[in-house]
C-alpha cells in the first residue's frame, strides 16, 4: 500500500513536470539571454552618481537601442495593462510637459511587457517623452516600485526627491 502511494506521487509529480515544461508564458532560453543582454547595465549605475547629471541605468527603447538614463529625472512607471494608467494619461502627459520645461529629463518606464504591447501603447498616446523597456523588472526591482503608476523624482545628486503614485504637482 505504502509502496504504491509512493508510486503515484512520483507519477503526479513527472506529470506536473512535463506540463508545466510546456505551458510557460515565459520566453525560450535563447529569448531570454538576448532580452537579458539588452538590460545588461538596468539596475546598475552608469557612471558615479552624487554629481549633477549623473548616469543612473541603461534600458533599451522601443526599438532595441540603449538609453542612458540621467539627471535629474523624471521616471514614469507603468504598464500598458494599468487603466488607472491610461485613465490618468492626460494629467501624466502635462505633468511630464512641465517637468521637461524646468530642465527634467521624463522617462516612461514599462515594466515586465513585450515591446508589442508597448509599441501599440505608445501609437495610442503618443508620449512626449521616450518609453523603455524593464522587460526583466530590473530597474522597478531596484527602486522597490510597489504598484503601476509609480513616479520618482531623482535630482541632480542623485537623491530620490519624490516617490509615489500621485502625479507630481510640483512641475
């Protein structure tokens, strides 16, 4: 009896593993090296920060290319699933029109989805700012991003001055 128990538990436990081996949304292995390299630098600093227009990460956009992200900035994270995000897009966009105009570098960061989601994002709303990619969640993993939207101000020392999902009103 004991023995046979066994049996179907480790028969249960192959099944799972076969299953699941094939049923993932997660890319191929080749896929992931590849989306890894391009957020190769996500996550860590550029160059030293703590002087003004310091280097802070790399993120690829949209079309693949790195963008050195710098200070002081402006980080909008987000996801194209988000309707609070797109139900607050006309307040995001004016908020990061003023910011621009005060001499802020505005980054919209999308976070964990494939460049064709974002790319049709992006055709919709039409940004004023560039999109790049945390396909990996690297970069919203760093600055502990607990929900979509999430705005960060960073200075020119590289000093966190703003986090949180309201629209910053200070622009």
């Amino acid at each position: 009896m004991r023995t046979r128990s066994v049996t179907v538990v480790l028969a249960a436990f192959g099944l799972f593993a076969v299953l699941s081996s094939g049923c993932s949304d997660s890319p191929p292995p080749a896929a992931r090296k590849q989306a890894f390299q391009r957020e190769a630098d996500a996550g860590r600093p550029a160059s030293n920060p703590g002087a003004g227009n310091a280097s802070l990460f790399r993120l690829p956009a949209i079309d693949g290319k790195p963008v050195t992200v710098r200070t002081p900035a402006a980080l909008y994270f987000f996801t194209t699933w988000c309707q609070y995000c797109r139900q607050a897009y006309p307040d995001i966009q004016a908020a990061a029109d003023r910011a621009k105009a005060k001499g802020w570098r505005v980054y919209g960061i999308d976070v964990g989805e494939r460049p064709e989601a974002v790319a049709n994002y992006i055709q919709q709303y039409r940004p004023h700012y560039p999109v790049l990619l945390d396909q990996n969640s690297l970069v919203a993993n760093q600055y502990n991003v607990p929900g979509y939207p999430t705005f960060i101000l960073i200075d020119r020392n590289a000093n966190i001055v703003y986090n949180s999902h309201a629209v910053p009103g200070d622009f």
